[in-house]
C-alpha cells in the first residue's frame, strides 16, 4: 500500500511543526547536502532499518523512537535529533521534516532518503535541504558518520 501524503496533508503536518527552514527558496551552496551511499543489503531493509526504533537504535548505538507513519513523530540520538515524517513509500522513499533539538523551537529542515535499487544492493541518494551555511560542514560530516557507516556495518554483520 502506497502511504504516500497529499501536499494538502504536508501542509497540515508543516503547520503544527512551525516554520520548516526555507526549503525550496534557499538553494545556495552551502545549504544543501547531496550524498549517496551504496549498500549490499536490498531496499526494504534499509527502509526497516531507518524506520523501526529497535534497528535503528541497535545501529546508531543511541534510543530511537519512531512512529512509523504519514505525520508520525520521531526522536532519535536519545532526543537530540527529531521531527516527523511527511511522506513514507515503503521500500523506496522517506521524506522527514527533521531537526536537532539545539536548533531554534519549530525550525525544521526537510530530508529524503531515496532508495534506489541498482542491481542486488541499494543506493541510498540522499537530499538534505533547508538550513543556514554555519551547519553545512557539521551536517554534512554527521551524515555519514552517524548514518551510512553504522548503517553499513549494521546491515553487513
């Protein structure tokens, strides 16, 4: 079944979040992170993994919760990193309205995981838009380090 929102309900999830930071208007280098890290393991898998508090607690090594669902909150790294999730395409899609806690109240970026299957493995391509410059270098270094690598390792073991 295809959980994917309407823009209608995007609309109504963004308002009870606040402001979400200029996503579509602020496209200047320097606020916008491409990466794409390729995996052995098959979509759905990864898309478990990313979704599921359980497995993505046991990976990142920190609690998670996470509700699953169109609108469902999240809080990940013990508290530090949450939001919600605005469109769920099983097994090929997340898109999550997210946030660390250090951040002004009811600011939010927009993250997208796209789950791309070339072959017998995934390529996750990845799309983070939506903050100011002075968090590029830090964001764009945490993503691999808190997400790709113990993913990897994780799914690998």
């Amino acid at each position: 079944m295809d959980k994917k929102v309407t823009r209608r309900q995007i609309g109504l999830i963004l308002g009870g979040l606040g402001s979400v930071s200029a996503y579509a208007q602020t496209q200047k280098p320097g606020t916008t992170i491409h990466q794409e890290a390729d995996f052995k393991a098959k979509p759905a898998r990864i898309y478990e993994a990313l979704l599921d508090a359980k497995q993505f607690a046991a990976f990142t090594k920190d609690t998670a919760e996470i509700q699953a669902q169109p609108g469902g909150a999240f809080k990940l790294f013990g508290g530090h990193i949450q939001g919600r999730n605005i469109e769920l395409v099983p097994d090929q899609r997340i898109v999550q309205a997210w946030r660390p806690a250090s951040w002004p109240p009811g600011v939010y970026s927009i993250v997208r995981f796209e789950l791309v299957a070339p072959g017998s493995g995934t390529r996750i391509v990845f799309d983070h838009a939506g903050f100011t410059e002075d968090k590029w270098e830090s964001l764009n270094e945490g993503w691999p380090s808190r997400y790709w690598e113990p993913l990897r390792k994780h799914l690998d073991a």
